[in-house]
C-alpha cells in the first residue's frame, strides 16, 4: 500500500512541475509582452527557464533537503534521456536536420561543458567557485543567443503573445500559481522518488538517472515530438540541446551556489555517458546535418545498454 501512495505522490509531482511550468511561462511571458518586452528576450529568458523549471526545482530542493544524488542524477540523466530517448524517438517518427549553429557550436558546447562538470567534480563537491564558473560559461552561451538572435536565426515561435482578453490581475495570479506548482510539485517529486528509493532498496542516484529524468523531461519530449511533426526541425533539436546546456550551466550553477553539492564517484560514469550521448549525436549528423531513423535506432540501443549498466552493474 506504501508504494502506491508514493507512487501516485510521484505521479502528482511530475503533472504540477509540467503544468506548473506550462502556466508560468504562459502567465510570465504574457506580463512581459503587456510591457513591450521584445518577444525574443523573452523567449530567452522566461521561456528558457520555464522548460527547465522542472528539473532547476528538483535539483534545488533535493540538494537543499541532502539528497545531493538526486540533485546531480536528475540533470544528468535528463540530459542522456534527452538525447538517446527523446531525439531518438522523434527521428524515428520523422527524419530531423539542424542548423549549422546547432552543428559547430551548441552541440560542441554541449560535450565542453558537461566535460567541465566532470573535471569539477572530481574532487568529490560542486562548490560555490564550481557554481561561478558554469554561471561564467551560462552567460557566455547566453551572449550567444542573443547574438544569434539579431542575425535572424533564432526561433521563437512557442512565446505565447497577450491579447486584449488577458486582464493584468489573471495574468499574474496564473503565474504565481504556476510558481506554486512547481515549487510543491518538485518536493513531491523528491520525497516520493527518496522514499520509493528506499522501499525498493535502489538508491537514490539510480532514482534520479530514470524515473525522475524521465518526469522532468516531459516537457521536452512533447514539446520536439510536436515540432516535428509541424516540420520545425531546429525547435525539435534546438529544444533538446539548449535544454541541456541550460540544465547544467544554470540548474547545477544555481543550486551550488546556493548549497554545495557532493559529487559521487558514481557519477562520473554517468557524466562520460552524457558525453557520449552528445558525440553520438554529433557523429549522428555532421555528414549531411540530418538524423534519421538508423541514428534514431543507434541512440535508443544506447539507452537501451545505459540503463541495463545501471540495473545490473550499478
């Protein structure tokens, strides 16, 4: 009977940090468009913080509480998942091409920083100067946005725009209520994922590389099946890497900051895996910058023999 308590408690915690995270940002960027703020800086910010809002709030309250294996394993297993699960998926469904930036700088970005988050941790701790250091690198990808931004080439189509219909007093009620969610919504997720952890005699490392990556990266599962369905390739792919790079250079920077973060041996495995899954990737599309269903297959394998490493040789 305990388990299926926590097992709907999980389930309870993964729909309000989604649907939390949906109405912050639709609530959030609404404010922001009443007040003429260019749509492109708020896809930048409020956007880019939002889709990434679930796992930033369960990485923050886990490492807050002591679960530091849940704070570390959740954005990186969120980032394999991301790759070998969600893109490869979505290619399967439809072939997927990206664009040179993608190509010859996030993707490269993407095996250079979370290279960093492994040489950091090798002394056992994300500390508040290793915090310093990803917040360096975050601001460094984000002048890169917005350069890319005034050339053209960013995408922003999912920024929800206000209309005349949206009153000021509903716009931030939605949006503190999305907050709110969020907020009760991850510590739900991370008392529920500790305790099913216990009852089923699993750690909590292997907790946060699965079950948890799998609720938080909900929200970029739906969101690339759906675009590329609409045949917006660079939002399917884009979607997934920036969410990477934000998942470390932001979520691990701003909770280290907050609070030092022990960083298990364990975990280094798990970080060359993320790694890989990026040069995978990588190798996937450089020939014609296309990923199609062999790569697809080739990245899900991957997962496939990643997660019977952590079930059996964990």
């Amino acid at each position: 009977m305990q388990i299926i308590i926590q097992l709907l408690l999980l389930a309870l915690g993964f729909v309000l940090l989604i649907k939390g995270a949906d109405k912050f940002v639709e609530g959030s960027s609404k404010i922001a468009d009443k007040f003429h703020i260019p749509q492109l800086v708020i896809g930048l910010t409020i956007v880019a913080f939002g889709t990434s809002a679930p796992e930033a709030a369960v990485s923050i309250n886990a490492a807050l509480n002591a679960n530091a294996d849940i704070a570390i394993s959740n954005v990186l297993g969120s980032n394999i998942f991301n790759i070998l699960i969600i893109i490869g998926i979505t290619c399967i469904i439809l072939p997927l091409s990206i664009q040179k930036s993608t190509l010859y700088f996030e993707l490269p970005y993407v095996i250079i920083t979370t290279s960093v988050l492994l040489l950091l941790g090798l002394d056992g701790k994300l500390s508040f100067i290793d915090g310093v250091i990803l917040w360096i690198m975050f601001i460094v990808f984000f002048l890169y946005l917005i350069r890319l931004s005034k050339s053209g080439k960013a995408q922003m189509d999912d920024v929800p725009e206000a209309n005349e219909k949206d009153k000021m007093p509903l716009l931030i009620l939605i949006t503190i209520l999305g907050m709110a969610a969020i907020i009760i919504g991850s510590d739900l997720t991370v008392d529920s994922a500790s305790k099913i952890a216990e009852i089923f005699g699993m750690s909590p490392r292997f907790i946060g590389l699965t079950i948890v990556a799998f609720g938080t990266s909900l929200p970029e599962l739906i969101t690339s099946i759906t675009a590329a369905k609409k045949g917006k390739d660079d939002i399917a792919v884009g979607n997934i890497v920036g969410s990477n790079l934000f998942n470390i250079l932001f979520v691990l920077s701003t909770t280290s900051l907050i609070t030092p973060i022990n960083f298990a041996r364990s975990f280094i495995v798990d970080a060359l895996v993320a790694i890989a899954a990026a040069v995978i990737l990588l190798v996937c599309v450089f020939r014609d910058r296309k990923v199609g269903k062999t790569g697809g297959i080739i990245m899900i394998t991957c997962y496939v023999a990643y997660f019977g490493y952590l079930v059996f040789l964990r």
